[in-house]
C-alpha cells in the first residue's frame, strides 16, 4: 500500500507531502483547487508519457516520490524484504521532455517503473467506465473469477497456441526458404549434369576452339586431296587422269618413226605412268587417317560440349569455368539442404499439427471454466448492485464463441445490463453516468482479493450519484478498503464522512496546499461541501452528524 506520497512543481503543486496512516483516505477541495494534479502526478510515477505542460510553470523540472510498504491484503513480499521501511519509487520529468526514474534511490528504466508500479496502485476516473467497453479488460474480469485451475488452463491454451504458431512460422520460414533456394538453383540439376557428362578443365573452352579450328583445316585438306584424287584416279562414274594417260600415253609412241626413238618415248610414256602411280600412292600415304565425315562428326561432337558449356554458364549466370563448377558446388549443398529439410519441415508441421489439437483441447476445457466463472461474476456483481440501490437493473456477462482460436481462447466476453422493463444493451447504453459508477464499484468489489491492486485512487467516481445512492457508493468504498488501500477524490460530503483520513486541497495565492485538517476544520469542511459555506451552522451541524456517525469518528477526533 501506498505509505507516503511527495508531490513537488506538478501543474499548480508547489510542495505537497502526503502520509496516508489509514485505509480509506479522501481528498476533498473545491473545483479547481488542483486536486487533479495528484491525480497527473500518480499518473506520471506510474508511467505515463512525460508532458512539459504537466511542469509548474516558471519550474524546470517536476518530482514525485513515492514509498510503498508490503501490501497488508495479500501474500506478496517486498524486493527488500524489509516491510517497516518500503520501497521507493521517483520520477524526474525535465522541461525538454526527457524524464529519469529511479527504484530505491537507483537509477532505473521507465519500463521497469512501470512494471513496479502495475501491481501497486490502479487510477479510476469517470473515464475508466468506458473500460467496461473493452473486450480484453472484460475478458480479464471474468478470468479473474475462475481460480487457479482457469488461470493454469488459460496459460496452457497460451502455450500450446504459441508452441501451433511458431511452428507454423518456422514452417513457414522454411518453405520460404526452400522456394528461394529452389528459385536460385532451378536449373542447377541440369548445370550439375553438364558437368558430370562433359568435365571441362578451366581452360577447355579454348582447347575445344583451337581443336574445332584444327578439324576444320583438316577438313580443308581432306577434301583438296579427295579432289585431287579423283582428278588423277577418277570414280565410278569417270576416269581419271591415269586412266588417260594409261589409254593414250602409248599411242604418243606411235607419232616416232625412228626406232630408236620409239624405244626411248615407250620408255618415258611407261616411266611417266609409273611417277603419276607413285604419285598417287605418295598422296594416299599421306592422306588423312580419318575421313572428313569423321572429322566432321569430331567437329559436330566438340561444338556440342562448347554449346552444353555455354549453356551451363548462361543458366548459373557465370562467366568462368571455374565459376561454373563453384556453383555447381554451391548448388549442391543447396539441393542437399532442400532434401535434408523435408524431413524437418514434415516434422514441424506434425508438431503443430499436434500443438493446435492440444490447444484446442484445453480451450473447450478454457470455455466451460469462463463459463463458470462468468456466471461467478455475474452472481457477485448483481448481488452488489442490490446494495447499491440498484435492483432495476441486472447485469449479464455474454459469453460468445469464436470460429478461430486465439491465444487467449475462442470466445469473446461482453457486459450487458438489462432493465426490469426488459430493455438489454451495452452497459453504456442501458446506464445513466452515476450508474456506471456504481456499475464499476460493483465489478471490483466482485473481483477476488488477490486481482485487486494494493491501491486504488477513485478520481470522482461518484459523479452523478446524490442522496442515498452516494451514502450506499461510500459503504461500498469503505468495504472495499478493508481489501485495498482507497484513496478518493470526491465532493460527495456522505462519503468524505466514512473515510479514516481526511486531506483537503485549497489554493493559497498562485499555489495549492494539501494538508490534513485536525477534527474541527474538517466539519468545515464538509459543511462546505454541503451547502457552500464553511460558517452555515445548520451544515456544521449536518457534517458533524455525518462524522458521529462513521464508524471511525473516534479516531478522526484523535
């Protein structure tokens, strides 16, 4: 509970030390006094965004202090174990917007303020009656009724859920990289069998072309020498030129009349034949050992390795043969991971598969405790609004199914108030203002012990109640705080009568002063909230009644 409150430059706040000594304290003052500006500076220690109109003016820097001792409505331990001297809280909010936070006298984050503060103190205001419209908070007030057995159901819901879901992302993760791996490498199968098939080295590409260059002269020359050949030897269908000379070479013999003469041309005709056969066979000797259809094919078979080489380098996108075989290299790997992740991905997918069946389970199991409990909260809530006078209205808890399941189950709560008339609706719409009040009073004194906050500030939470409704709203308050530490910010003198310590808020010049009113300024007090005048004897008589009659006027006279 809150022990001690220091407010320093907050909005119209010079100095203000606050020390709460009972349970059910009350901060009275007339409009515009500055009692809302405790309100901001809790606001602000608690974690709130730092504004610099929240600053005095003329100040640089505003300070709030806090200290906390063990909270006596429940089992919770202080950090430092020791109760008699609590906890201290700080928050220094700067005129440039920056802002420190200290936890016992040390430096902390403005995070873990708040996490300090979360447990600790919870701030109602007229406006937290729209909270009654949030699905989540409702959903958390229900919960709040179902025990440890729906708290530990919920948290495995929860569990499993996120176990489903990070399946499913990791899943997911991995499909998304095995497509890109897919997407990279697509033609890699191909490029890795060119590989295998052909066997480049790094420098084959200009070997196969001085090759191709080579077989293509060979080719050249073949083809010359065929031609010659032929012109010498002739075919099937022609004769050649040894055919002629063996034809007409003796006849030329013939053309000598000399004897001698003829034996010497019969010679030279025989010795010609002779050199053009020798000739020919010299030529054929030397003539190439393949065929050019041979050579041909060898061409054909090289440009084709050239071509399946060029092709790989287009479909991995390298310039390099040993580019070429670097990728190949990677994208095996690649394909290897694919594979190997196959396995792991059909493993994940059983796993989530496995997760949401469990968390879909143990959300049936979450449906019918909510639904218990909702009917728990239902009971409690309406049982109180009969001791707030307010037997007109009945309040029900809606419990809708949801199609998906969610992290936090798969149904959604909703408060209704229905009238005796029959009319049913949103809480907002079926209740006047005070009535949400007393609707929302109702709701935490419902709530088990341990979900309420060690300290609740009600921020005019009474607005709109008068007469014996604003007498049942302070029994109500002054129950609570036998559970809670309340602080109220009221003009409601019924109620401000109930409380164990008074503090009254006035404005002294340009500065608001706090104190705490000893017995005979604090019937001045309420006199004034009663009619308007601190003198009016009728209403000192009336807020001395109201005193006599608290259980608690005793101390208030001490």
């Amino acid at each position: 509970m809150l022990l001690n409150l220091k407010v320093k430059d907050i909005g119209g706040i010079n100095s203000a030390d606050m020390k709460f000594k009972r349970n059910f304290v009350v901060v009275t003052g007339e409009s515009g006094t500055g009692k809302s500006s405790l309100v901001r500076a809790v606001e602000l220690l608690s974690g709130r965004r730092a504004q610099t109109d929240f600053i005095r003016y003329g100040s640089q820097s505003s300070v709030i202090e806090a200290v906390f001792i063990n909270d006596p409505y429940s089992d919770k331990d202080l950090t430092n174990k020791d109760n008699k001297k609590g906890i201290t809280a700080v928050r220094e909010i700067f005129r440039n917007g920056r802002s420190k936070s200290y936890l016992e006298n040390k430096l902390c984050s403005l995070t873990d303020l708040k996490s300090f503060m979360f447990s600790r103190i919870t701030i109602q205001s007229q406006f937290a009656q729209l909270g009654l419209l949030d699905p989540d908070k409702q959903l958390e007030l229900v919960d709040s009724c179902g025990g440890k057995v729906l708290e530990t159901t919920c948290s495995d819901v929860s569990f499993f859920f996120k176990k489903a879901y990070d399946c499913d992302r990791r899943a997911r993760t991995m499909k998304a990289k095995q497509r890109e791996l897919q997407e990279k490498y697509k033609q890699a199968e191909e490029v890795i069998s060119i590989l295998y098939s052909v066997k480049p080295e790094h420098d084959s590409e200009r070997k196969w072309e001085k090759e191709i260059s080579e077989l293509q002269t060979a080719i050249c020359q073949n083809r010359k020498k065929e031609s010659l050949i032929s012109f010498f030897k002739g075919n099937e269908n022609t004769s050649g030129l040894l055919d002629s000379l063996e034809e007409y070479a003796p006849q030329l013999q013939d053309l000598v009349t000399n004897e001698q003469d003829k034996l010497k041309a019969r010679s030279l005709s025989d010795s010609l034949i002779d050199k053009c056969n020798e000739l020919m066979k010299l030529m054929e000797m030397n003539h190439s050992l393949h065929t050019t259809d041979e050579l041909e094919q060898q061409i054909d078979e090289t440009e084709k390795k050239v071509g399946m080489v060029r092709k790989a380098k287009r479909m991995a996108s390298v310039e390099t043969i040993n580019e070429l075989y670097k990728y190949a290299e990677e994208a095996g790997k690649a394909l290897q991971r694919i594979r190997e992740s196959n396995s792991a991905l059909s493993e994940l997918e059983f796993q989530g598969k496995n997760f949401r069946k469990k968390a879909s389970e143990k959300a049936m199991d979450l449906r019918r405790l909510r639904k218990e409990a909702a009917s728990i909260l239902e009971n409690r809530v309406n049982t109180q609004l009969k001791d707030l006078a307010m037997e007109h209205l009945s309040f029900n808890v809606n419990l809708n199914e949801m199609d998906k399941l969610r992290e936090k189950g798969a149904e959604q709560v909703d408060f209704s108030l229905k009238t005796n008339e029959g009319f049913s609706g949103s809480v907002t719409k079926i209740a006047s203002g005070g009535e949400l009040s007393r609707l929302l009073l109702a709701i935490q004194l419902s709530l088990p012990g341990n979900q309420l906050p060690e300290t609740v500030i009600f921020d005019e939470v009474e607005a709109g109640l008068g007469g014996r409704a604003a007498v049942l709203a302070g029994y109500k308050l002054k129950e609570l705080s036998s559970r809670s530490q309340v602080i109220l910010i009221t003009h409601e003198a019924s109620i401000a009568a109930l409380a164990d310590q008074h503090y009254v808020v006035y404005k002294l010049n340009e500065n608001t002063v706090i104190y705490e009113p000893p017995w005979d300024e604090r019937i001045s007090e309420l006199a004034r909230m009663l009619s308007g005048d601190y003198s009016l004897e009728e209403a000192r008589q009336h807020a001395e009644k109201l005193l006599s009659e608290s259980s608690l006027s005793t101390t208030g006279k001490n």
